[in-house]
C-alpha cells in the first residue's frame, strides 16, 4: 500500500542569521476502502418559492437517486423547510420500505414561502445525529438558492454551530444553487463543518451533486482526519488552505474532515524558521492521525541545514513546489478578492489580487507557467469592479475547488486522477511540448526526489548525445500514490491503475518508475494499450559497479523507440544469446545491468530492426549513450 504521507520544500537551507520563509508541499493519500462505513445521511432541501420549478424537480431526482444508493445498514432522514421546516421522512433504516416511502413523499413536494435556513439545516442535523453508534458517519447536506433571511440569520452564529455539530458527529456539506444564495455562508459551514462545498449554477447539476455527495460518504474511509506539524523552537507555520486549524504544545494541527477511499489532498504550508547556528539543522515533522486508526504511523518530514546568505542565495529551488505554491496563494487571493468586492470593498480587493501577483512575477523568472498566472491576476484586478454577484460565486467557487483539491467536477481527486493531471500539467508546458517533437519521446513519472534526478540525468544524456531525436518530459514524484516504496512488492492490479492513470496523457510513450518491486521479479511490464511501462528500480540485486542512471537510461531509449514505431516491439528480439548485445538482457534488472556496459546490437538483431522499418541509426547513438553510462564509475556509497 502506498504511503499516506509526502513532503517536499521548495529549498534545503535556511539562514543562520534571520530568520526564514521556507514552502512545503504535502499531499496526504488516503487508503483504499476496505469496507463500506455505516451512513446516517439528512437531506435538507429548501423549498422556498425561489426553487418552483426545474430546481426543485431537480432536486427531488437528486435527492431519489442518493436514498436509493443507501444499503441496509444506512439510515435516512429527509428535511423540508422554508420559513417553517418539516421532516418529511424522520430517521429511519435505509431498507426497501424506507427507501420506497421517502421517494413517494418526495415526489409530492411543493414550492413554499420565506428561508429560514439555520432551522432546517439543525433539524436536519438532528435528525443525522440519531443513533451514530458503531462508527456510523452523521452527515447532513444542506441545499438552498437563497439566503438565510428568517430565523437566525447572523453568519458567525451559523458557522459556529456547524463547528461545534462537528465535534458531536455530524459533518455538514452544502450546495448552493444559482446567483442570489450566500455563497460565503455556505462555504464557511461545509470547511468548520468538516464536508464539501458545491455551487451549482446550472440546475441541470443539482441531481449530479446530491448524489455525488451520497457516493463520497459512503466511501469515507478516515473520519475526522488531521494533519499534525511539529515544528523547531520558535518556528510558525500558515496555509492558505481552508482547512480548520489549532495550536498544541510545539505542533500546529489541521483538521482535514473525512477523506474519502484513495482521495489525495493537497496543502501548502508556509514555515517561518527563527536563525540559528550554521551547520546546525532544522526539522519540521507531519504526522496524519484519524478518529479510527486508519491513517497510524504515517509521518513524513523535512530537514533544513542553516547557511551563510551566500549559500541561501545560490541554493537550487523546487520549481514544482513552487509552481503549487503559487497556484494555493492565488487561489487565496481570488477567494478573498470576490468576499472584498461583494462588501464592496474593491479597492481592498484589487490590491489583494496586485499583492499576490507581485512575488509570483518575482519567482516565475523565466516560467511562462507562472508569468501567466501573475498576469492574470493582474488583469482580474483591474476587471474586479465590473464583476457582478455570479462574477463573484464563479471566482470564489473555482478557488474553493482548488484548494480543497477537488476536480473538475467538484468531486474528490483519487489516486489516478491526481497522477492524470500533474502528466497532463507537465506536458503541456513550453518544455515538454518542444520535447515532444523528437522522434523518440518519453514521459518519465518518478517516485521521489531521487528518482526525478536520475530520470532527468539519463534523459539529459540520451538528448545531448542525440540532438533533436531524443527528448523527455519528468513528472516529479508522480507515482508516489501507488508506489508501496522498497521492500514491497507492486500487484498486478495496482499496477494495471497506475498505467490506467497515465492514458490521460497523450504525447508519448510513458515510463512509471517505481521502488517497490514487480510481481514475478521482472524489471518492467508494457501495456501496450495504455503505451505505458511500469519499471521498478528495486536494488536488491543490482551489480554495484553500474550507475543507476544507465539503468533508467536503458529503459527510457528502449521503451522511446516504440514512440517512433508504434507497431515495434523493442522486446522481440530480446531471445537473442549474443554476449553484449543490447537485446541479450534478460528479465531482471540485475541481468540488464550485468550486459549493458558492454551493449550493441549484433548483425540478426540489426536485422529485425530494419526489417521493422525501424531507422537504426538513431537506435545505435542511444545504445551508445546508454554503454557510456553504464561504464561510467558508480558512485561510492557512504
């Protein structure tokens, strides 16, 4: 199983004579279900005269479509309110009588009056909250186009109770519909209240989202998740995430809410590090912990050596972590820009928006990535005062989304899905779409930092030695969600949805680098549908005098050459017993290695190339580079 945890900085050194602001990236991988959690589910539907028509007929198929998911373990409760609120169908077990009962008396639901909102939202609640013994998960969704205008209506007071319902087990999601509901409100009440957060501007989604919301519940698989962060003496941390936060002796806590079956979410922390003594390290420590255990002994960390300001000055950066940096700060500022501009406090707004994008220009030095993001929100400054209300919820909503790693459905992102787009992302960069115009062209998706670096120094060498022929695009870290790490082994299964997650890109043959091993000890497996290998770099039984780097060099220009041949099989010649030649190499990483220093191509192999059509001169020049690596000393271990 994959681990739970990853943190990378966007640099290593700090300074040792004032203090520093160092940038985390941590992605937290929930686990796959193993079994399917007990849900007490409350709709609360506002029936107000606002919703006649498609939206409540709409809402009605929606709310059908998530009673009849329930199975018979779950228990229901649905909600009506306008300026008075009625329970239509009290908590009760989701069986078929159940299920059956509330389906014709939502079918029988009509438009009303005012929205008294907090009253049927706790009523829902309450009704979420019966019986949660066992483990049942409370969660009451909460669905509205309007505003709280009757009853309690004061904001504070609301977000409040969604908080302390929380604490009592029940989690509040909410979905808003149309222009004229209060979408600070309701995004305020799903973040304290540990749920989602949905707009629906069309009302064609309001079915898709009800039952969504149903699906994710039932697959929660860490309840009341929270990411701890131990931090060195006198050090702080801030996050422009909208995740709930608090502060323990020496460690900051960040309450996630519940995460859903291999749903990864992402957090960018921001680490103000005190000065201390040159040579000297700092050690900033996550931890993940859940209500029931499912996230135990997941911890990952970071470490900062101090440094002259010379050395801090000339110190490499991150530049993915960077660009995810960027992207969570300017979601922050678009987020708070709409809630300045609809007080009315455009001014205040733009200079949020100008603030931002100044040290992103600053950073993005020769990153188009990054100067298009700051110039966008430059021009979103100037356009702010011209912005109407649904100006506002699209800018707010699309920020919220971002930063509570949600897809473009507003849906959670699993493990494939968040290895889908950071591909894609890396692709379609200036880089990697003039790399993609070489005849032999490969992805690289790493496991780590390591891996990044040995995928980027092969690659580096096979492109030098064959200009124009040979390029490559590095997915820093991307198979880091399935990827079990040394020692475990990669089931076919888990293999299969990894090459599954990679056809989303579609330039190139991709490689997925992995630690752990393959089933069967083999060095790589091809899906030729998917045009992707999976590699493992596994150690073992490697010979200790080649450079890791020929290793993955050899695999990046074998598997390169089917970009160039689709129907070349570079494996078919691997029957050949010529010492030395480059397809006499065996199975296992440990038998590549053991011919590659001496690798070529022998006459019959030559010969089944070029009756493939296959341009060998090409192939020999990458043949050549990866026999130069190969007889290149490895380095010492320390």
């Amino acid at each position: 199983m994959p681990r739970n945890l990853h943190v990378r900085a966007d640099r290593k050194l700090v300074h040792a004579a004032r203090s520093s602001l160092r940038y985390l990236r941590v992605d937290v991988v929930a686990p796959p279900s193993t079994s399917h959690p007990s849900l007490n589910l409350a709709l609360v539907l506002d029936r107000s005269g606002s919703m006649s028509g498609e939206k409540l007929d709409l809402a009605r198929t929606g709310a059908i479509r998530a009673i009849r998911s329930l199975g018979q373990d779950d228990r229901l409760s649905v909600v009506l309110y306008d300026e008075r609120v009625f329970v239509l169908v009290p908590s009760r077990p989701a069986d078929a009588d159940g299920k059956a009962n509330a389906e014709r008396l939502l079918r029988q639901v009509g438009p009303g009056g005012n929205t008294d909102l907090c009253a049927g939202w706790l009523r829902g609640c309450e009704q979420a909250g019966q019986q949660l013994d066992g483990g049942r998960l409370g969660r009451c969704l909460l669905l509205t186009d309007g505003l709280a205008n009757y009853g309690i209506t004061d904001r504070s007071v609301i977000v409040q109770h969604a908080a302390e319902l929380r604490k009592r087990g029940v989690t509040t999601s909410t979905l808003g519909v149309g222009r004229d509901f209060d979408e600070s409100l309701l995004r305020q009440m799903a973040e304290t209240g540990g749920g989602n957060f949905y707009f629906a501007e069309d009302a064609a989604q309001i079915a898709d989202f009800i039952a969504g919301e149903t699906g994710e519940a039932l697959r929660v698989v860490a309840r009341e998740a929270a990411l701890e962060v131990e931090l060195p003496a006198g050090a702080s941390v801030t996050s422009p995430n909208p995740f709930p936060w608090r502060l323990q002796p020496g460690r900051v806590v960040f309450d996630l809410g519940s995460l859903v079956a291999e749903q990864v979410l992402r957090l960018v922390l921001c680490v103000e590090i005190p000065p201390g003594q040159q040579g000297r390290t700092a050690i900033v420590r996550c931890r993940l912990r859940s209500a029931e255990g499912a996230l135990a002994g997941s911890m990952a960390q970071e470490t900062f050596t101090y440094a002259s300001t010379r050395a801090n000055a000339a110190q490499p950066r991150n530049h993915d972590v960077d660009r995810e940096v960027s992207l969570a700060y300017a979601a922050w500022a678009r987020k708070r820009a709409a809630e300045l501009g609809r007080e009315g406090k455009v001014n205040a707004g733009r200079a949020v928006l100008r603030d931002t994008a100044a040290p992103i220009r600053r950073l993005a030095a020769h990153d188009p990535e990054l100067l298009r993001l700051a110039s966008a929100l430059e021009v979103e400054a100037v356009k702010l005062e011209q912005m109407n209300a649904l100006d506002y919820k699209r800018l707010e909503y699309s920020s919220y989304g971002l930063l509570a790693s949600k897809g473009g459905d507003s849906m959670t992102l699993g493990w494939g899905a968040f290895l889908a787009s950071e591909t894609i992302g890396a692709t379609l960069r200036p880089a990697g779409l003039e790399a993609a115009r070489a005849p032999f062209y490969v992805v690289a998706i790493t496991p780590d930092e390591e891996g990044t670096q040995l995928a980027e120094e092969a690659g580096r060498a096979l492109a030098t030695n064959n200009p124009g022929a040979f390029g490559f695009t590095v997915v820093d870290s991307g198979t880091r969600f399935f990827d079990p790490g040394p020692g475990e082994v990669l089931s076919l299964d888990e293999e299969r949805k990894l090459a599954s997650a990679l056809t989303a890109s579609p330039e190139g043959v991709k490689i997925a680098f992995v630690r752990a091993g393959l089933e069967g000890g083999l060095a790589s497996h091809w899906y030729a549908a998917e045009k992707a290998a999976v590699v493992s770099l596994a150690s073992g039984s490697v010979k200790a005098d080649v450079p890791a780097e020929a290793f993955v060099a050899y695999e990046m220009a074998r598997n390169g050459s089917r970009s160039c041949w689709p129907a070349w099989d570079p494996t078919a010649a691997r029957r050949c017993d010529v010492p030395g030649c480059w397809s006499n190499l065996g199975a296992t990483r440990a038998e590549i290695e053991g011919n590659i220093a001496a690798g070529d191509l022998c006459p019959a192999c030559r010969g089944l190339y070029d009756a493939a059509g296959v341009d060998l001169e090409p192939v020999l020049r990458l043949v050549a580079t990866v026999r130069e690596l190969a007889q290149r000393p490895a380095p010492v271990p320390s």
